[in-house]
C-alpha cells in the first residue's frame, strides 16, 4: 500500500500554517484489489522531539483528523508522518518532512 497526497489543512506540505490544531489528511493505492486501511497513527515531531502521538486508531478515517495535543508554537517547524495499518496487520508509513507554523 502507498500512502500519497498528504495534507494539512487541505494542503500539501504548506510553507506555513496559522491554525494551533491542524487537521491532516492522506489517501491509499494499492496494487491489490480490496485492500482497506483499518487503523491508523499520526505522529507530528519538532526537530526529533515527540509533540503529539495519537497512537494506534482503529478506523479507516484519512480526510480531516484533528491534531489533539498542545497549541503550536509560531515560528517552529514541524514534521508529522502517518502508519497505516491494512486488514491483513501490514504497516505502511510516510512521513511529510515540514510543517511551518506560522
């Protein structure tokens, strides 16, 4: 599975972005016919600092997730990745280098 189009707030990797909780969004391609994300697990980092782990989700959600952890700080840089998890239990990462909060 490639996960591919990642966004925040609607756009692909924005230079930067004034909203203190953003919401990301991604879409799937498989080579296989009928195969499904089941879960999922955003992580966003400044520099190589954890800021937020949403964990293991079960869902099949990737349009509008909400970042749940503490405001944003302005002038920071941020880089989020996102694990997907298929029926089968594959895990499938990407990860979108920067996020500029501005």
């Amino acid at each position: 599975m490639i996960i591919y189009d990642m966004k925040t707030e609607d756009l692909i990797n924005p230079i930067g972005i004034d909203e203190k909780k953003p919401r990301f969004s991604w879409k799937l391609q498989s080579k296989i016919s009928g195969t499904i994300q089941t879960a999922y697990r955003i992580i966003v980092r400044s520099d190589n600092d954890t800021v937020w782990d949403s964990g293991k989700v079960t869902s099949d959600r990737s349009i509008c997730i909400e970042y749940d952890g503490q405001s944003l700080s302005a002038m920071t840089k941020y880089s989020w990745q996102v694990s997907v998890w298929d029926e089968q239990g594959n895990e499938y990462t990407a990860i979108l280098p920067i996020l500029k909060q501005a």
